[in-house]
C-alpha cells in the first residue's frame, strides 16, 4: 500500500483505545512522534499552538483529574496541547490534534482523547498554563493491548460510549439546501466519510454538511443534549475542529487540493440554514 492509503485507512481506522501495553514506547518511536507534533498544519496560523508530552500517564490518573467517563488501563504517554489567540482557538486546537490523532493511528500507535472543558481552570493551575489559555482534551497514547482481555476492554467501552455508532453519510450531508438531505456524490463521498468518522465528545457528532455553490460548507448544532449543560456545549467547535482535520487529512491522502476558511456566521453568502445550526467553515476545492 502507498503512505496516502495508508493516511486514508488511518482516517477510518481510528479507535479510541483504553487499554495499553505495559512498555512505554521506545526513544525512536517517541521521536517520530515528537516529529508528527512538529508538523502539523494550523487551521487558524495567527493563533499559537504549544504541545507538552508527558511520560506515565496511569501514574498522573487524568481521568480522575478530568472527570473523564470510563477508565484507563496503564497509559504510558499523554500529550497536552492548548492553544491562545483571538478566534476560531478550539476548532483550530481540535484540528490540530486530530492530525496527531491521526498519524499515531497510521504508525499503530493507540490513543484517546480526555476532554478537558468542564475544568480549563484546574488544568490551567495544574500545569500553570497562561490565564487565557485554552485546552480542549488530552491525548493518551501508547502501544495498544494485543492480549484478548485488553482487546475486548476496549471494543465494550466504545461500545459503552457510542463511538461505534456513525451515523450514515445521509444523514449529515445536504445538497444545495438544508430541505434536501442525501447521499453524498461520488467525488465528495471519500471526505464526509472521512469527516464523519471523527471522533466528538459523548459521541455527539455535532456536523453538518452542506454542498452548495461547488462549496462545501461545515455547521455545527447550536445545542447538542449530549454535551451537557454550561462549558461543554463548546465541545462543539473542537469536535468541529477534528472533523475538519480528518476531511484535510483525506484531502492530502487523495490527493485532491482545497482549504478550509474559518466562518464568522456574518458573512452574507453563507447558504440559508436552521437556526439549531452554527456556520464554522467552508471548503473550496481546487479543480485540476
């Protein structure tokens, strides 16, 4: 296989894993992965990105600290990224973490995200990050448990949080408007199935998409029941973020050129839609 399928099959594979080898990962595995951090692409290049990995995550117990659902068995690596600027922070710390997510997945390294919204605060304190930083979620990483028992610990606790239930392609993509809900074209399908095999919070799975104008556009709901009430509401728009990320990420395995531009939701040729929907951004692909 070449390294785009391989990025393209990543994309899709990708599983929140819960269970880990007992083995940290090597000094040259590590660097590759110090290497994927390095070269990630920013959605918003104004704001600042900075990433911290730590070592003995079972030893640190995030979960407890984060009030994180479920549990881990012996995580050997985490990473911390947060962001600062003035727009577009989460979504742009959640497509560029995802990228990571991505690519550990692609060198058959396991990971999974533990959102960190519901306390920013206790996390800026702990690891004395700016006043006006902002953090999304950490990510554990590590090897995968290959033993039978690490294999189903992990398949029931996605199946306990919902992660393996997607909902289909035409369910989340429209055509010209909002009032014909379909099944994505040919040259579209390989990036909504990307961009809907994202990770959220909860399994909120948050996005909306809509084909108009030769445009593709990303909206997200307003109010997801599943969020929560109060600060995690904004998982929103890092869940938005990653989704992003993985349509991106398709983009390059395929080959196809095109960018996100961030939306402010007052641009006036933003396509009609539903009020319980929030504009985040939109793709224009290059023809050949």
């Amino acid at each position: 296989m070449t390294e785009q399928t391989d990025l393209y099959q990543a994309i899709l594979a990708r599983r929140s894993v819960r269970r880990y080898d007992n083995e940290p990962l090597d000094a040259a595995t590590l660097g590759q992965v110090r290497e994927i951090i390095s070269a990630v692409k920013p959605l918003v290049p104004e704001n600042q990105f900075e990433v911290f990995v730590r070592d003995d995550a079972a030893s640190e117990n995030l979960v407890e600290v984060l009030g994180g659902y479920g549990r881990f068995v012996t995580p050997p690596h985490y990473l911390a990224a947060y962001g600062l600027g003035e727009d577009h922070v989460l979504e742009d710390q959640g497509y560029r973490v995802q990228q990571i997510a991505v690519r550990l997945t692609a060198l058959g390294i396991g990971c999974c995200y533990i959102g960190a919204l519901k306390r920013e605060d206790e996390v800026r304190a702990r690891f004395g990050l700016p006043e006006d930083a902002r953090i999304g979620a950490f990510l554990v990483f590590g090897l995968p448990s290959t033993a039978l028992g690490g294999r189903a610990f992990n398949r029931l606790l996605r199946l306990a949080a919902g992660a393996s239930n997607k909902l289909p392609a035409e369910r989340i993509f429209f055509q010209d408007t909002f009032d014909n809900r379909t099944t994505p074209p040919p040259e579209l399908s390989p990036l909504i199935e990307a961009g809907r095999h994202a990770p959220s919070a909860v399994n909120a799975q948050p996005w909306r998409f809509l084909w108009h104008d030769a445009t593709l556009y990303l909206f997200v709901t307003r109010h997801n029941p599943k969020y929560g009430r109060g600060p995690t509401q904004q998982y929103r728009f890092y869940d938005g973020g990653i989704s992003m990320a993985n349509v991106a990420l398709a983009l390059e395995a395929l080959e196809m050129e095109g960018q996100w531009t961030t939306l402010t939701g007052r641009e006036p040729d933003i396509p009609k839609h539903p009020t319980n929907l929030q504009p985040l951004a939109k793709l224009r692909m290059r023809e050949e």
